[in-house]
C-alpha cells in the first residue's frame, strides 16, 4: 500500500498539461541498499524501452551518455526483477541519486556479473562499483556458460563467445568482477522513497 501510494504522488507529478501517452508505472529500484521507486515519464514518442517482459521507460533522443544525467544501472543477475517464463533476465535495478518526484534525466548501464563466485545480491553504487574495479582470473576450463547472465549479454553487448571479452580483460588477463557497460539509452524520470519513509516524523 505505501508503494501504491507513492506510485500515485509520482505519476501525478509526472503528467503533463496536454494530452500524454498512457502513464508508464513506476518500479521498484534500489538507492544504496533502500527501496526507492523510479518513476518513468511518460511524454515523448516512439517504441519503449524494455528488459525481457520489464518497460523501463521512454527512450530520449540523445542516447549518448551525458555528464549532466544520472545513473541508472541493470544489474544482472539479481533478485529483485525475477520471472519463471524469463530467467535470463533477473536483475536489480540501482539509482545513484534521489530526485524526489522532480523528473531529471539518467543514463542507463547494463552491469553483468562476470564472476561466477560474486554471490552477493548487490543492491547499492558504491557496491556495484567497488566489484567492477575487482578483478577475477578464469580458470582454465571457464567458459562463457560460467558467467551468469551470458544470454543477455549476447543480446546487449554482443559478447557470445570467450573471445569477444578480449575487449574487456586488463593488461594482466583477468576480467572486471562486474562489467559496467553504457547501454546507450537515456530515459526521464523521477527517483523517490515511498511515501511512508519520505514523510517527517510525527511531533
């Protein structure tokens, strides 16, 4: 219900004066480690962007990463997005900042788990930068099929064998824990906490 509630604040604060596209619904997403909402705007035209059966949002002309957006990062594999019918893409969705129900425009970053052995469900920036900057050696035998999420991958990057992550290893011949990679997408929308937690105490 606080969701819900929270839902209805941002959609409100997203509608436009003159006739809009039907409102996009708002998703759960993480800000170091809270439950927030991400709110996508739903003016503008053209197809949606999604992942697997999820609508992130409306896609921005300018799909180039820009220093003035923020961040929003599709964490894969994770806990918090997960289908039966769509396994491939669990995932987390991370913001780098609160906007409360203020739209602002984001970069989007597909973040895949490269390290078979990174368990951790991760729900933060600071985390998930932390792993990229980590480095794992694979094994003799490691194989693509090691790497959780290799079918996204193939469909977002184009990475579908051990050879097409040359591009990714470091001087050493290991490989990030987590690769962070820009999706060339850009989306509008706010960040906010749900409504119960964003509320001052009682006196």
């Amino acid at each position: 219900m606080r969701m819900l509630a929270t839902a209805a604040v941002l959609s409100a604060a997203l509608a436009s004066s003159g006739p809009s596209p039907e409102p996009l619904q708002p998703l759960p997403a993480y800000h170091d480690g809270t439950d927030v909402l991400f709110a996508p705007d739903s003016a503008g035209a053209g197809p949606l962007a999604t992942f697997g059966p999820w609508t992130l949002g409306r896609p921005l002309r300018e799909e180039k990463p820009l220093d003035k957006r923020l961040n929003l990062y599709v964490v894969v594999p994770g806990r918090q997005y997960r289908s039966a019918a769509y396994l491939e893409y669990d995932h987390n969705l991370i913001v780098n900042m609160l906007t409360e129900d203020k739209p602002r425009e984001w970069d989007v970053y597909w973040c895949f788990v490269l390290d078979p052995a990174l368990q951790a469900d991760i729900r933060g920036e600071h985390e998930l930068l932390v792993a990229a900057q980590q480095s794992f050696r694979p094994a003799d035998l490691f194989d693509l099929e090691d790497v959780p999420g290799q079918e996204v991958m193939g469909e977002k990057i184009a990475v579908k064998s051990m050879a097409d992550l040359r591009h990714y290893r470091r001087k050493d011949g290991s490989l990030p824990r987590v690769l962070i990679v820009p999706a060339r997408l850009a989306l509008r929308a706010a960040a906010a906490l749900p409504a119960a937690a964003s509320k001052p105490p009682a006196p």
